[in-house]
C-alpha cells in the first residue's frame, strides 16, 4: 500500500485545509464587501432623515414666518441658516421662496439666484427628498414647505447632505468593519487549522486515492483468507470483522460498534482478546466450535489502537486429536496390563519352579476370573464397542492409580441416536476428569452409570474426590477453567469439559451438577435421540449447581 506521505497526492487533511481555508477567506469578503455596501445605505438612509428633521425644524421656527415678512428677508434669515448649519453639521441650509430665490446659501454669492434641483411636491404642501448634484456637489437634500397662519406655502427650506460628507462617515466605519473581517477570519483559519490537524491524526496524513485504495484492497483480503480476523478499538468496540468470523462465532449483523463483552461470548475468550498479553493458538470452545485463538495488539507509530484476533476453525482436528487421545490412554492401559500380567506371570512361574504347582494354578486362576469379570461387566454394561475398550482402559489406568473405578448400568447395542465419538468424548472427560479428582486420596472411587433407551443416552459420572463450591460449578464448562494448580500455566487444561458441554448442545441435550453419593460431586449429561421430546430443543445446554457443595470433579 506504501508508507504515508510516500506518495505525491495531498493529503486528505490538506485537502481539507485548503478547501476550508478558501470558504472562510471567500465568506469573509462577501460579508466585509454586504457590511460595506449595509453601511452606505445606511449611512445614506440616516443622512436624508437627519436633513428631513432639520429643514422641518427650521420650517417650524416663528422667526422664519417673522423674517419673511421684513423687506431684507436674508438679513435674518442667513445668519439664522448658518448658525443651524454648523449646529447640526449639515452642509447646506437654504431657505427660498415658492419661485426659487434664495434667501440663504452657505456661499452669500449665490443668495438670490434659483434654486438648483428639484422641489417635487415641496411647494404643494408635501415633504421632498432626493439624491441630486447641485453647487456644492452630489448631495441627500430634502425640501419642507413653510407654512403661514392661513396654512399657505409661503416659503421653502431646503437641508442638505453631500455625498463626500457620507462617505467619510462610511470611511470611518470601514476601518471597525475590516477589523472585525479579520478577526473573524482568523478565527475561522484557527479552527480550519485545528480541525485539518485532527483530520491528519485521524487518517495519518493519507491521501483520498491512499484511503480508497486500502479499504478496497484491505475488505478484499479480510473477506477471503479463510481464517476468521476480528479487530477491536481501544474502547473495547468491535471495529472490523470478516464473513468468517461472523460464522465461527455467530455473530450479529449490527456487530460493528458494539462492545466486545455485549456479544455473548464465552468470558474466557472475552478476557483474552481483552487482555494485554498476546496469546498464540491457544484453543477456545464456543458453541458448535473448536477454535485456535491468536490475539495481538495493533499499534500505529508507536501507539496501541486496540487488539486484533484471529480464529481459526479446529472442530475436526480437535476430534481426531480427542479419538487419539483416547488410542493413547488404551496403550498407556495395555501397558499397564501388560506390567501386570508379566508380573503375575513371573509369581506363576516361580511358585511352579518352588515345587508348589497347586498354588500356582489357584493364583492364576483368581487372576484370570477377576480380569473376565471386569471383562463381562464392562462388555455386558456396554454395547458399544468402542465405548467399552474405553471402559476397560480406564479401569486399568485406575487400577494403576490405585482408583476403584465402578460401571453400571446398561447401554444398550442398538442404534441410540449418539455417534460413538460423542460418548467417547463425554464418557472420556468426565472419567479423567473424576480420576485426576480423587487420585491420591484414601479409598479413592469413581462410579460410571450409563442408561439408554428410545429417548437417547444418560451418562452419570460421580467421584469421591473434594469438592466443587458453588462459584467453581458455576464456572465449570468455562473453557480454561481448572481446579488443577498447573493449570493456568497449561494452555491445554480446561477444555475437556467445554467440549462435553459442546456435544450436549449440539443434540440439545443437559448437563447438571450435583452431589454423588460416593461424597464427591456427580456430572449428568443426557443426550436426546433426534426428534425425541428432550431433543427437539434448541440453544444451549442447561447446567445446574444447585445441588453442588460437597462434590468434586477438576476440569
């Protein structure tokens, strides 16, 4: 894909940068050049009515009405003119009569001389105002008639403004304007600049063709390696996750976004890609599943953005590797047997050599009616034949680890319903289990119940071993879960009753715990027959430990 900033396209961010930078700089001046164009307007708008209420009150004056009765009427009327003038900054006040002669002009020249403008409907009584170029130059004027006491217009008063004198108040006002344009712009560049820098943070200065490259090529690959890749974020949040992945855990179509510990996952999985230790195919059960996990954590130039999980589907091979098991611990019996029978035919062969053949030949027989019996038991108890070599081998490998392993009941050998896998797979588990339990310990048993019938399998599994509390049973069909010490440091322990949990959901069966009367806890599994009333259930087996206290069983 190449490193950032490798390439010779702009960044995303400065893309962004520069972009944002040319709206604000145009908004700036576009509103600078409306403010502008708002202040001359306005500037103009105040200047005629300021010129309207200054020629109204000057039209209003009785010395006006007094004046204009004198035979000089601009010997009173022009200093009057002037004074309000200066007083109000207006640049022209002129009084005339209705045929246009000055009585007053800023420029005494011009008294007597017409009126330049327009006096619209001024001399019929009404109030005029105009933009008009006179002697003084453009200017805002307006032009009140002058009434006497029989209400007739005996005079004019014209008030004006020049345009120049606006627009130097507008100057003034363009000075507040340009100040405030700039300070809105730099404000806007700030925050342009503030927002382009968390931009690059975010998408580490790449460039858009960068970014779209990688997602395409990047949802490719997640898409078809067949290994299931879940990506979490710092916060826990599921980020990314491929079709495998959603199959191997089931997961929800809306996963994205949502935290890792809302899944429904097994806790100990959870806790893992949680942790901040990396792990390596190490081996979960969740569901119909056997999966190799390897967690790593995701860094980018030098700082963690969250953990990424491989899965791997390991259902078969875990199979296998469990009927492999099972061959491995029949040598390790055979070869105990083996042991044994060498010695029993060492003790044979010496009494015979003492000259004591009677002896011999009751010793041997003993030996050969107590291993029949255990033979017709197990046999006869089981019609499976692979789940009776199993039997007998942990009988022996009790034997050897001085356990009284007991099995009754009755399996019959027709057609239950449960592929010789699973009940080796149950029956397997919970017998090493229950020997690792009560090994070492005084009058150490095991009993094995086995019943089936047209509604499926039942296994019973109890011990004489310690005990489970309350909390332990809880947990018990967590993958990774032990009583054993060494355990937390076995990648391998906790698995075998996660996978007896797995074969009971699988047929929709149960599992329970409870106390065994031999004083150590009991494990019941049962298996429906498809189609039965138990096993038209679905969903996931059903544990309980209500009765668990005084049991004892290690997973």
């Amino acid at each position: 894909m190449g490193r950032p900033g490798s390439s010779d396209e702009p960044s995303v961010a400065r893309q962004f940068l520069w972009l944002q930078v040319l709206v604000v700089v145009v908004l700036v001046v576009v509103a600078t050049a409306l403010a502008l164009y708002d202040a001359r307007q306005n500037a103009r708008s105040s200047a005629t009515a300021r010129a309207v209420a200054v020629a109204e009150s000057v039209a209003d004056s009785p010395t006006v009405l007094d004046a204009l009765d004198d035979a000089d009427p601009s010997k009173t009327l022009q200093p009057l003119a002037e004074r309000i003038r200066h007083d109000t900054g207006v640049d022209f006040v002129v009084v005339m009569k209705p045929d246009r002669t000055r009585y007053t002009h800023p420029n005494p020249s011009r008294i007597g001389e017409p009126f330049v403008g327009d006096l619209g409907e001024a001399p019929r009584g009404h109030v005029f105002t105009q933009e008009y170029t006179g002697t003084l130059g453009p200017s805002m004027r307006s032009v009140v008639p002058v009434f006497d006491d029989t209400g007739r217009v005996v005079a004019l008063v014209s008030v004006g403004i020049t345009i120049t004198h606006i627009d130097q108040q507008v100057r003034r006002d363009l000075a507040l304007i340009l100040l405030v344009g700039l300070l809105v712009a730099g404000v806007g560049a700030l925050g342009v600049w503030l927002i382009s820098r968390r931009l690059r943070r975010q998408t580490h200065g790449l460039g858009e063709r960068e970014i779209t490259r990688m997602y395409e090529y990047y949802s490719a690959v997640l898409h078809a390696v067949r290994e299931g890749l879940l990506l979490i974020d710092d916060r826990e949040r599921v980020q990314l996750v491929n079709d495998e992945a959603r199959r191997l855990l089931d997961l929800p179509d809306d996963v994205v976004g949502r935290p890792l510990g809302d899944l429904d996952l097994p806790p100990a999985l959870v806790a893992a890609v949680l942790g901040s230790t990396p792990e390596s195919d190490d081996i979960y059960v969740t569901g119909d599943h056997v999966l190799v996990v390897s967690t790593a954590p995701a860094s980018w130039q030098g700082h963690e953005v969250g953990a990424v999980v491989s899965l791997r589907d390991h259902t078969e091979l875990r199979s296998v590797t469990g009927e492999l098991d099972v061959v491995r611990r029949l040598t390790d019996s055979l070869r105990a047997q083996t042991h044994e029978s060498a010695n029993r035919l060492h003790t044979v062969v010496s009494l015979v050599e003492m000259g004591r053949p009677e002896e011999a030949v009751a010793f041997a027989t003993e030996e050969l009616r107590l291993a029949q019996r255990l033979t017709d038991q197990v046999v006869g108890a089981v019609g499976d034949p692979v789940l009776a070599a199993l039997l007998l081998g942990k009988s022996a490998e009790g034997a050897e680890r001085g356990v009284d392993l007991e099995v009754e009941g009755e399996l019959p050998a027709a057609d239950l319903g449960v592929a010789s896998r699973d009940l080796v797979t149950v029956v397997g588990n919970l017998v090493d289990n229950a020997l690792d339990a009560v090994s070492g310990l005084p009058h150490a048993r095991v009993s094995v119940d086995l019943a089936g019938g047209p509604d499926g399998v039942r296994v019973t599994v109890g011990d004489s071993g310690p005990g489970l509390t309350e909390q332990q049973a809880a947990r018990a069909f967590d993958r990774g879960w032990t009583t054993k010490v060494e355990g937390a440091e076995n990648g391998g322990r906790g698995v075998g009753l996660a996978l007896v949990g797995q074969v009971a959901r699988r047929h929709g069966g149960e599992v329970s715990v409870g106390s065994s009367p031999l004083g150590g806890a009991e494990f019941i599994v049962l298996l429906p027959r498809p189609g039965s009333r138990t096993g038209s259930r679905t969903g996931s087996p059903t544990v309980s430990g209500s009765e668990v206290g005084v049991g004892g069983i290690q997973a």
